[in-house]
C-alpha cells in the first residue's frame, strides 16, 4: 500500500509540474518578481469623481465591518460615488483570487481590487503587465515618507510601485483564553517541543490542543512551525533560495508539523477559521494559530475584551519574531472608472482612512503617524512588536512566495495530509520552487 501511495504521489506531482496554468493569450502565468519594461503611470487629474466604483475584496461576514468603515470615510469625501462593495467569502481571499482572475483576463477588471503586498502583487499581476503604476500617487500624498521604507519594497519594483497598504498584520500568533488555560493547569508554550510535551495531558481532558480549519488554515500553521523549526536566518534563507528544500531542517519542518497535527481535531476541513477559533472561546480547543484578524473578530464580533476575554503569546519557537503581511488595493488597467478608483485608494492610503479601518480589523495601521489611543491592547503590542521583532514574510499570505508556487504549494499540502510522509514533501516542494523560479 506504501509503495502504491508513493507512486500515486509521484504520478500526481508531474502531472502537477507539466500541466500549469495558461494565462493569457496563450502563454504560461507569469512567475518570479520580474517588473515590466516600461510601466505605465496613473493619470492624475483634478476631475470631481462620480460614477460606480466597485471594490472587489474577500472581506465579507465578520471581516466586512472594517471595510464598512473605511468605505463610510470615502462616501463622506466623495458623495458623487456610488460604491459597489463586491466581497467573494472566503478566507485569505482562496474564492476570491480564482474570481479576479477570470476577470482580469477576460478584460473586466474592478476599479480596484485587495491583493497582498509582496509577491502575490508582484509575481502575478505586475509581471503579467496588468496594473499601473501608482508612484505620482505616492508622491502627491506624500506617503514615500509616510509608509515604512521596507513595506515600500514590497510594494515597488524598480519600474513603480503598485498599491496602497491599507494595514500590517500578523500571522504568528497563538490565541487561547486564559481562564481555560488556569482551569487545565497549562500555560501557552514556547517551542513546538513543549507543545508536544502539554498536547496529550490537554487532549486527556477531552479538551483539543489546537484547532484547526480548512486547508489554506494548514499552511497558514506550517508557516508558523516552519518558523520555529528554522529559525529567522534559515527561514528567510529558504525563499531566498538559498537553502534547498530538500535540506535536511526542511524535512524536520514537515516531521514536526506530522507531530502537531496529531493534536489538531478531525473535521478541520469542514470548518471556516472564525468556527476554529469559536473552539478556542468555546472551551472546546486549549489552542489556535491564526493571524490578528482573529483578534478583530472576537473583539468586534464576539465583544470579548483582550487580555481576558483572549490572551495571545507568539507561535511557539517564534517570540521575537513577525510573521508579516499587509493588505492593499491597486489600480488595474482598463478599469471603467480610474478617478474614483484614485479616490478610493487615496482614502485607503489616508490616516483617517486607516484609523478607521484597523482598529476592527485586528491589524494595525501600515502608516507611521497613526494614533494608538485609537487601539486596543492587542493592537498596541502587536504595534510594539512590529517596531522591535525581526519582520519576516509570510507563504499563505503571499508575501514570500508568487501565486504559482502557493498554489502548487496547495496541492503539495494535501498530497502530504494523505500520505505523511516529510521526504516526499520536501521533494515535492523543492520540485515546485524550480517550477515557478523560487531557487538560485
């Protein structure tokens, strides 16, 4: 039967690595950070906007009441604007993105669209030539000083720069309740060692150490035990291309994420990440590693006060470090309406626009003159930490890695639920790095 699986495994890899995406015109999706030639800019103007301008994001249910207060800010300053707030549901945007694309390529792009800084922005939409270059915004609004130097990067290649941040968040997170955690005679753990150690003294309680959802919730924690395995210098090594992933601490990534799933509950698949965190406020799982949009949901959503309705703690092996990544809108070409989409994203780009928005989104402000009296505890720490940790990128959150190589990366995960074998999936991932132009 293991001979059979692996084979499966193998067959299923290379029909994955020779049958890729077409998208467009005929040629392959693009991959790397390769910038266009010759990038063509926004047309400022002093035209008054008005019109319909749709917003296409995957903020919808318990994410949608940051966004509700960011689009009230732009109602107020542009009244002649009618906003169509097209939401796809669907956490880290996996609905969405299949969406756009389908859009994009067939010549009906939104006015603007939410994509995450990085390579999610720059490996797919700004190598395929599809975006303009927001960089006589930028200077306009004065935000070359405004947003930090290293998210500018992200932000920008060498030809522009090609969208407004409108937040940082935080992925390497752990979330519990601590009144639950007195109750079981626990204490959050510092490395997945420890993690190891408490998991079946919880588990003997009936209680589930850590909740988990659907699939892109699983990379979402790999990236965190890939961190804690790593360390920083490694981590980053490895999306540099510096380190195969076929290197021997890769493997042990995958061996000690095989550990920690084996503390995780059963119908992960079925659930959504708010329903994986509920577990958490439930008493029903001691643990939960998810991004700070979960610190908005159970502050906004749920009404719980931070630090005793919910206590956080960095993922375990990570304290010190920020897992990162930052949302952001852009400006497609041959959008209907490109005044209001510059309206838009100057809202989105504005202080009263991000101070709107954050404080019920669970992120912070990706500005450097916010005003924290606008914050909650949460908030302010993670403020704090971003200032002091070391800032690495995040995989599910496209910041570290392009779309092509997410996706496969998808497929390599569920191969590897299927069969648990770490090697293979070193293999695999090492197979899809050179596929989509990851390695050195």
């Amino acid at each position: 039967m293991n001979k059979l699986r692996n084979v499966s495994f193998v067959l299923v890899l290379i029909l994955l690595l020779s049958v890729l995406p077409i998208f467009a015109e005929g040629q392959q999706e693009p991959v790397g950070p390769a910038a266009p030639k010759a990038a063509e800019q926004v047309v400022l103007t002093n035209n008054i906007p008005k019109g319909d301008l749709e917003i296409f994001s995957w903020w919808a249910g318990d994410e949608g009441p940051a966004l509700a207060a960011l689009i009230r800010v732009f109602e107020a300053k542009y009244p002649r604007v009618n906003v169509i707030n097209a939401t796809v549901t669907g956490g880290s945007g996996v609905n969405a993105k299949a969406v756009l694309k389908t859009r994009m390529l067939g010549g009906d792009p939104p006015e603007s669209f939410q994509v995450h800084a990085g390579q999610e922005l720059i490996g797919t939409w700004v190598t395929a030539e599809r975006m303009l270059d927001l960089t006589p915004l930028f200077e306009r609004e004065g935000w070359m000083d405004v947003f930090p130097e290293d998210l500018l990067k992200l932000l920008g290649t060498d030809a522009g720069i090609w969208s407004v941040p409108v937040n940082i968040h935080r992925s390497n997170v752990l979330w519990y309740v601590p009144k639950h955690l007195k109750d079981w005679g626990v204490e959050a753990p510092s490395s997945w060692a420890e993690f190891l150690v408490i998991a079946p003294k919880i588990q003997a309680k009936g209680v589930v150490p850590l909740s988990l959802a659907t699939t892109w919730t699983v990379n979402h924690l790999w990236e965190s035990v890939a961190l804690g395995v790593l360390g920083d210098d490694a981590y980053e090594a490895l999306w540099a291309g510096d380190i195969p992933w076929t290197d021997a601490r890769v493997v042990e990534v995958w061996e000690t994420f095989d550990k920690v799933l084996e503390y995780t509950n059963n119908d992960a698949a079925s659930l959504s990440w708010q329903q994986a965190t509920d577990m958490v406020v439930n008493g029903q799982a001691a643990f939960n590693i998810m991004g700070d949009w979960a610190a908005g949901y159970m502050s906004t959503t749920l009404g719980l006060e931070p630090g005793s309705g919910y206590g956080w703690a960095a993922s375990p092996g990570t304290d010190g470090s920020f897992i990162f990544l930052a949302d952001s809108f852009g400006l497609p070409k041959g959008c209907e309406n490109p005044d209001a989409a510059i309206a838009w994203l100057t809202v989105c780009g504005s202080k009263e626009g991000a101070d709107a928005f954050n404080p019920l989104k669970g992120s912070i402000s990706a500005r450097k003159d916010s005003d924290m009296s606008l914050y909650n505890v949460y908030s302010k720490s993670a403020a704090q930490d971003f200032q002091q940790n070391r800032i690495v990128g995040s995989l599910a959150h496209g910041v570290v890695a392009n779309e092509g190589f997410m996706n496969d990366f998808s497929t390599v995960m569920e191969m590897f639920l299927s069969s648990r074998n770490a090697q293979q999936a070193a293999n695999a991932c090492q197979a899809i790095a050179i596929q989509n132009g990851m390695t050195r």
